[in-house]
C-alpha cells in the first residue's frame, strides 16, 4: 500500500499516518519530495481496507499494490493448470469443446443430441437439470432424472458431463454424476456456496458473474481454490451493458487478460453471451482467436420446441461447420481443437 | 404478447405463425393493416421465451405486453404494503431509520452504539453477524455470537434487529435472534435460496442486485411472495456503472419507480450507494425526499478502528444531525421521522 | 506520480526507471522498503500518460496522485464560485430554477408559457432553438426565429434566457439572445467547440455526456476555463447505465461529489434524467435535497401536443405544486428557492 | 407502432386513442383480443415520439415496428457497400489493415514508419495532426504540417491515408491532405458537423461513441448519407463498462450485429479498444474472426518516445507477426488479408 499524502502537510501530521500504520501491523517507509511525502506500507495485513488510511488527516490518497488474490495469481504458480478427466485436458494444447442442450428436456431429447455432439467433436456434454430461471413461474429443470439421463448418454456416447449446482445442498447429488460442476453467473459470489465448493474435489466450471470484474472473478476462484480444490475453470459469458441488442456483451478481452493475470484455464460461452443463434459462430471464432482454452456452445436438434434458450441454441449441422473453422484458428495459436 | 410481421409476407406465413401460437396454447387475433399483419397473442402460458416466436419465418418482431412478476405488482395489490414488527411499521406513514454497525465486532461495540442509534431515532438496528466478503482472506463475520450480541443489545434498548443471512442453511439459526432478514446484492438471484426465504414467516429486506434490472428485482422478490411470505422490503443499495468515485451509483429514482410499479415497502441504503462518509448526509436526505420508506445507515463511534466498512460510517452525532433535516422534508411529503 | 517496483527487482532495473523519469523531467524520490521499492516522481509535465512507465521493465503499477484538473479544483479556489446574470445569481444561497419547454415551437407557445413558468418561481426560462436530435429526420428547431421569440418572451416577464448551441458557429448569433449558453451531453468533449467557448464571455452551462465521469466532466470545464471564460455552470443529467425502465439513470450523488471537487455551480436536469412526467418531481426534490444549486425542468402547457420531449415535461400546476416542496427542502440545507 | 391498451378499459378510451393516431396522420387498425385491445398504427410520420402515446389514458405499452434508420439499413440496400480508393476496396473480399502512430510527431517519425507499415501489409497509414485530448494541458497535434507529413509519406510508400478531422471548419482542410476523414467517438453525436461530412464526397471513418447503442452508430450513419455521401465506414473501437482492467470494452459481438443489420463496411480498433498493447493481437485476431471488413491498429517504431498512446502502439515486428496470423483466419472467412 502506498498512502501520498497532501502538499505541505505538517510532520505531525505525518507521523500520524506512521504511527497508525505501525499500529495496523505494517512497515511504513517514508520518501520526503519537495511537495510531497509518499509513504510505502508493507505488511502481511490482508484485512485491511483502503479506505481507512484515505480518511486519516493529511492523506491524498492511498494505492494498494497488491492483487487481493493469490492462489489465483500467475505469481503464484507460473505454468498453466490444467485440468485433466481422463483424456481430457482442459487448459492444455487442445481447445475444448463442452455442447449440448440448455436444458435438458427428456431421454430422447438427450440420446438424439450425444452422438450428434461428439461427433462435432464434442469432449463434454452440457447441460442443466437445474436451472436458474429470473421468474419463479419458469420451468425449474428436471431435477436428479435429468442427471441420469446425462449421465447414461454421455458414457454411452465417450463423452464427460458438465452440469450446473445451484447451491451447496446440491453437490453432492450432482457430483455423483457429473464430471465438472458449473457455477452460474448469479451465484459467482455466493461465498458459503464457494467455500463448500472448495470441499469438493470435483473440478469446477465458475461463470463470470454478469456485472463482476475481471478481478472479482478470480477472488470468488480464489475462495475455492483456498478451500483446497485447485481445478477451477473460470468462464467468459458476457457481461451487462448498455447495449441491448445482444443479450449480454461477450467480453473477449478478458480471455487474454485472465490468461496473463492467471493460470486457471479460460473458456468462453458465446451462447449465453450473444443470446442469437446467427452471433454464436462468430463470437465462438473470436474467442478461440483471442486465446480461449475451450468452449460452452448450446445446441439443439430441435430449438423451436426447446423448453429453454431455444434462440440461442445451433442446430448440430451449424455446430459442425462451426467446428471446421476453429480447427483453423486454433492453429494459427499453435493448438489443437476437436 | 404481439407479433409484428415484417412487410409483405405471404398469406401462409402469416397463417404458420398463428397455428404455432395456437398449438402452444395462444389465442391469437390478427390485424391485417395495408403493409403489415399484427398478431395478438393472449394466454396463460408463462413460460414463453418470446425469442422463440422472433425465430419464426416471416416475423419482425415480438413484443411482451405484460410484466413477468404478479404478486409484486400493484395490479395484484392497489394499496401499499406495510411490514408490522410489533409497533414498527414499514411502508405506512413513518419512514424508518434502521442503523448501527457494518459488521457486529464486539460486545463492547454493539452496546455503546445501540442506546446511540436509538437517541438518533432509529427504530432497527442493523449489523452483520455473517459478512459476504469479496476476498476469502477477510473477517468474515462472529457468527452466532455476533448474532446474541445484537439481539440484547436491540432488546435493551427497544430496538429491533435487521441481519444478512447468507446462506438457506442460516436462516434457521438468524431467524431465531433477527426480527427483519437482510439479504445481501450478491445473492438477489440466488434462487434456491429465495425458495428457502419463501417459506419462511419473517419479513425479508431484499437487496437490490450490484446490476439488477428493477425488473429483476422484483422478480426476485416473486420468488419470495410465491412461497408464501408477503413481507418483503426492497432496498437499492447503488448499481455499477463506469463512475467510479463513488463505490457503486446509488439509483435514486428507482425509489419512485418501484413505488409505482409495486405495493412493497422500498428502503435505501446510502452508505452502500456511496461508500464515502461525508457522501451518506446528501443520499439520504435525496432517498428520503424521493420518497423512500425508510434508511439503511451505517454508524460506528469509532470507525477509524471499524473491522468493516469505516470509511462509509457515520459518527452518531452526524446520524442525529441528519435526522433533524429528514424530520422536515419527510414531512414535506406528508410523512412523519423518527 | 508513484511508481511501484515489482518485488526483487535488480538495481539496475530501478536506476533505469529513475532515469527514464529524470529524462523526462520528473524529481524521482526512492523509498526501499524490505520487499518492493516505490519511487515518488513529481514534476510539472502534464504530458505524462502513465501507462507509458507502466510498461519500462521492472515496474509493478504506476498511480497518478494529482488531479488532471486545475481552475476548476477547490484548491485551485476555495470559495464557490456564482455565476451572476443581473439579480440572479447561480451558486449562491439560492436554488435557481430554470424551466420552460424542450423546443420553442412557435411565438404562441412561449408567450402562454413564459408568464406560467415566471410564477411558478423561475428566473430562467429555458427552450431549444437548436436541437440534437438522434434521427436525421426529426424536428430539428425554429433557429433564429425561435431565439427571437424566447428572448422577447423572456424580457417580458422580466426573466433570463438558456439555451443550446450545437456548434462554434452558432455561438454569436445565440449569443446575441441568450444570457447562458447550454452545451449538450453529446458535445461534452468536442474539445474544438469548448475551445471557442473559452473565448466567449457567456456563462456556460455544461452538461454532463451520457457516459462521462465526474473527472471528465470537470476536464471538459477546465477548457473553458482555461480560455479565459469563468463563469461554468456544471449540469447532471443523467448516465446511461443498464437500468432502461428510466431513460438514464440521474446520478444524484454526483451532485455532493462535484461541490467537493469543483468551486463551480451545480444544476440537475430531473427531466431529462428521468425521460417521464410522474418521476420529474421526486427526482427534483432529490437533487434540491443532496445540494443542487439549481434545476433545469421541462414544462409544457399542452405536452401531447408537443414538439419534443412532451412525456417527460411538467404541466405549468406541477411546477408550481413542486416549488412549494423544494422551498421547504431547499430551507434544510439553508437555502431559499423561488 | 403498435399500441397496447390496458385490460378493461371501455369503448370510449380506445376510440380516443384512435382517435389521436388518425389526427396524427397514421392508419390505425384495431384488434380485440378477449381481455386486450392492440391498435396497429402505420404511417409515414418519422417525428413522432411514442412516448406521447404512452401517455393517453388506457394505454399500457406502445412499441415501435420500424427502425429509425433508412439508407444505413439492408432493407434499403442488400449489397454490400464497398468503398473504393484507387486499387483499395473496403467491404469487398479484402480485409484491409489501416496502420500507423496515434499522432504525428515529425518528419523522421512518419517517413521511418511509412515503409514498415507498408511491409507489414497496410494498404492505409494512419496518424492524427488534430488529437482530441481529455486535457487541455496536453499536446494537440501538429496540424497541418503533419498532414503534409503523413500525406508524403504516404505517398512515398503507395499507401492512402485515413486521419481524423474534429470539426466542420476543418473538414475543407483535412480534406486535401487525406483519403479518409475520421470522426472520432466523442464527436459521434455533433450533428452540426455529421450534417457537415454529409456534404463533402470525401469516405468517413465513424467510430462509435463510448456509450453509443449500435442503433445510434447506425443513426449517426444516416445523417451522413441522408446528406448525399454514401461512402461510411463503421468503426468499432470499444464502449465503456464497469470493467477497468483495459481502457475499454472492445464489443466484438457489434461486427456481426452490424454486418448484418446495415451493408456499410465494419471496422475494428483493437488498439484504442483494449488500451495495452500485448492485447491488441488477440483482439485484432478476434475481430477478423467475427467478420470484421479492417483494422484501425497503432504502430510506433519507439513506443517508450510516442507522445501519444505509447502504450497501446505495437512494434512494427509485432503487427507483421500478427499479419501471418491473420491471413490464416481471413481465410477461414473466405477472404483475404494484406
């Protein structure tokens, strides 16, 4: 922390700031300028809040200069995690690509989609049993059956699962059968859930929460990763702005920024963060041309009966043309993709 | 819901959009003008993505033409609601001042602070026993301590208590000593956890999401009202934009639009909206003048030395100099303070 | 400026900042704390871009510690600063109020309005000649007619004239017949336009752009300042934020910030703030309430037949009704209106 | 227009409506469901302001059916448009790259950078003599002696020049030096000067406002071709949100938006966008791969020197670099690159 203080304070005043410094725990380091003093504090204090120094007489302002995260952080570990199910690995060499339905809807819906999925090269299977719906008269997912049946398609189909918990007393039913555990958006900073989360030895899926910044995001990966699990994917999906056209503004620069300031690997979710089935192949080629490590695409064999985010769900044929093209980009990044 | 055709389609497409509504459940009456064909869709069916009509061939545009929220709304309910707690009442003719500490730290603290926030003209008194914290490494709260502590102290003092309950599995435990169950921004669209408060008889103040739409809150507070709890208080509390003097941008005209759009009490909370000291007088008299229902205020006696949130306390004498000026323009609207 | 060394840094790598610095000017003052070094940089090169050191090797952050701003900084000058325009002065212990419609339509329209808006406590009476409208199609004013007929209107009922102008060339003719110049949101940093603004004697009164900062705001200030023109009127008007149930979202809370930043007066703009009628007053009371030294509200004596804008302006009995709310609020602060 | 009445409301209410519309100059056809009326109101009548109507009693929501603009639109012209400078075609086949310093400082400047532009592929070397700066404090521009530099240079290396012109008294100047005027984000909304460039048979370069809505670009568009020149480039160059870590948020997601909404060419400014320069490549790759007609991309053979921007600039190695990755995924599009 760096507190500079006003032009032509006293040294009482001064001393003050030392002094309360001192007391908080923190080596304070005075430099003396010709109008200013500027004085460095250097502590292990995590607790402290900016704000307290900025109200002491005399203070222009204080600057922190430490990320508030640690685990998360680059400095931290310098290699990229990866995380490994089996023969899959996200966060290395290969883009990966998780499809599947918004929802899932019936055993037959889900037996049509796997094979359709993994044979666009597919590694993972989405979809939800539990959905978080804005209006509480929405469909509410189908619950453990819906798991079942992902389940069974899936392994039928040589595809891993990626599904989402809503709240900690879920996870333990959902871990029985999914292989990643998806974190929404609205929940980012749901902190007892993240804490529990960080129990779980369950890799886990965590979204950008709709109006979190870049570094919000990664001290809610921060709470799971202290917990213990260190298998945490952090995931774009658009944020709000005030451009309406489009349901969310996929952020495609925070995929090379969370890529430099950490090393949790990073995947992008054009579906959600466009909102239009014709944007989501552009966006999905932007993302894996700015460095994304994998991709959350929702599609659909039948989208205009589709229970939930029909609109925004491909058709299995556009996902595989989908697919040709970033086999292309990814290999301009020196990576592979399906 | 209205279906705006684009110009000059055929005959059959028209009549395709039509049977699609029909088979879900529409009536559907059309308008046929010179150059354009209008379908009105009138039903029961709530689940409707109107996403899924705008993928139709042929139409333009597809246009919701009723909220989503009904029990929230003064369409289900003309007069105001008002939440009782013995001889407290909010939402009627008094505006309520509920104050006191960020974060619950010490015996010592709660007690000093509670017979000043009572001379002050608080009715409530706020203070959290279980935080939300952004970083895993901050003080998270004294728990079940914190929440005895409180409780003596409101009781002591004729107050009552209004504390952050994080989690489905703390209501229980918080309902036992809070009289009013706060619940924080980073949970508005926790959903099962709303489900959990819908069961529940103790009123709830639930806050307004760091970007939630004032749809959205509403719709949250739905969730509330379906299971059954009609004593739900609103709050804005400041949303994020790009300004960033100030810690969030207090959104003072939703108080009016909220009034407007729904019989539930709305409270502000100027100190969260803000994050300066010296900021909170100003937002609370405008809150007030707005037509607020009552005041969140932080409050500390000594908030150099806060664990939390200092920097946003007001001093008692500050919190009493304060009530003096909402005392005369809450009478400009014909309500009574303190 | 401080910059702040990257922990373990070489010697070498910080005489090579310090150097860059002295190169550029800068006093470089270090500060070698156990882990990090800061190096305190002050000098009068307002050049500076910041982001520049931040990219030498070995630097870990560089914060700016003086305000880009300078005439309109309180310690540039303490006491406020009130724009005078015969008996009405704008920043003293008067909340002036500025009203009248959004456009002059015609010689009949003003002349009804003018005597209405002058007993509803107005000293100002406002009304575009010349307006920005977003569609090349829309009404785009009466021009110098319309000036014509606002300043005898005006005269007549012993009242001052704002209006807008749209560009440098503009500027003689409006000043020809208005005592203030108004500068739209959307012209807030035309730099060549606040340049030749400088250069005129005309009070200005400046609105904030749509998603311009506070600091932004008082920079485009500082240009007309800086021409030599003191006499700057700084406008709230509204942000664009993510909430579209209100045309912008007023920033109330800009209101205290600027008059702690800024010896310069602050108006609101509840019309435009808010973009309807019913929401006009309590947004008004708000912004008298959080220490605006004026308003800028719109009223039409027949708005469904207006022009522009009718949805969101008061009847002339509103008003009036409003000025004996804001008389009472304006008196908490200490102040008298109308 | 369509206009949604309330539920109930009688015979008389909607005959006003009615009523009104037809006043109005629309055609107005009634539909009446079995609890609602819809009116559909056709009409030529640009001016209007729905917001009118949503004033008249009985109604509940009026919605617009058309969109503002006309001739920006590809409901007016399907065909891409394709603005050609001698052999150089934007929003043909080619992807054009446009490069070169934020701001023209000298002679040995531009002529060193010239030939590497050039050799990294730019068919359109960049450069502003005019620079609208936040701060009146900082450096302007060289004016008209840079646009004699940038104009030799240019020349010298067979390249066209694109630089940015900041008002209507300029245009006649900047227009003899360069092929393209640019129009930068602050003055997307000065209607005065779009009416201006409207006029002049010059191609502009319009880059979206900070906060402007894709709609507004568009609308700002219109003023120019509703003025009689056709040749508008759109140039996306990143909006403002809440997130800080870069200088803007690049909206990727507005080049297939505007492709598909209007046939003017789309350009993307990674540089101005993101704000640093180790993510220009990234972003630069992902528009290509969201479609996007050009780059706008800043390039300083001495970055720690630039007077401008510095930080932001790419080294000359690092664009030709990025080229060979960008030819690649041109390709993918079926299109060229450099």
């Amino acid at each position: 922390m760096v507190i500079v203080m006003q032009e032509g304070v006293s040294e009482e005043t001064v001393a003050h700031v030392v002094a309360v410094l001192r007391g908080d725990g923190f080596e304070a380091h005075r430099s003396d300028g010709k109008s200013r003093t500027v004085i460095g504090a250097v502590g292990v204090n995590v607790e402290v809040d900016p704000r307290k120094y900025q109200l002491l007489p005399g203070v222009h302002e204080v600057v922190r200069i430490t990320e508030p995260y640690k685990l998360a952080g680059r400095k931290f570990q310098q290699e990229d995690t990866v995380v490994r199910l089996g023969d899959v690995a996200i966060g290395g060499p290969e883009v990966v690509l998780m499809a599947g339905p918004c929802t899932i809807e019936s055993l037959e819906q889900v037996e049509t989609l796997a094979p359709l999925v993994k044979a666009a090269g597919a590694k993972i299977m989405r979809g939800g049993a539990f959905k978080p719906r804005t209006s509480p008269y929405s469909f509410q997912g189908m619950g453990k059956e819906g798991l079942q049946i992902i389940r069974r398609a899936a392994d039928k189909n040589g595809l891993k699962v990626v599904t989402e918990v809503m709240d900690a007393s879920q996870i333990e039913l959902v871990s029985e059968y999914a292989d990643i555990l998806q974190i929404g958006a609205r929940n980012m900073q749901n902190y007892t859930f993240l804490k529990a989360l960080g129990q779980t030895r369950k890799p886990i899926l965590l979204k950008r929460g709709m109006s979190a910044t870049i570094q919000e995001l990664l001290l809610s990966a921060e709470y799971i990763l202290a917990g213990g699990n260190r298998d945490v994917i952090l995931c774009e999906r658009g944020i709000r702005t005030f451009e309406n056209f489009t349901r969310n503004t996929l952020d495609i620069s925070a995929i090379p920024v969370l890529k430099s300031l950490s090393h949790l690997p990073v995947v992008a979710d054009p579906s959600h963060g466009t909102g239009i089935r014709d944007k989501v192949p552009p966006m999905a080629r932007a993302s894996v041309a700015a460095g994304a490590d994998g991709l959350l695409i929702e599609v659909h064999h039948d989208p205009d009966r589709a229970l939930c985010d029909g609109a925004q769900s491909l058709l299995p044929d556009q996902l595989k043309a989908l697919t040709k093209d970033l086999k292309t980009i990814a290999a301009v990044l020196g990576r592979t993709f399906a």
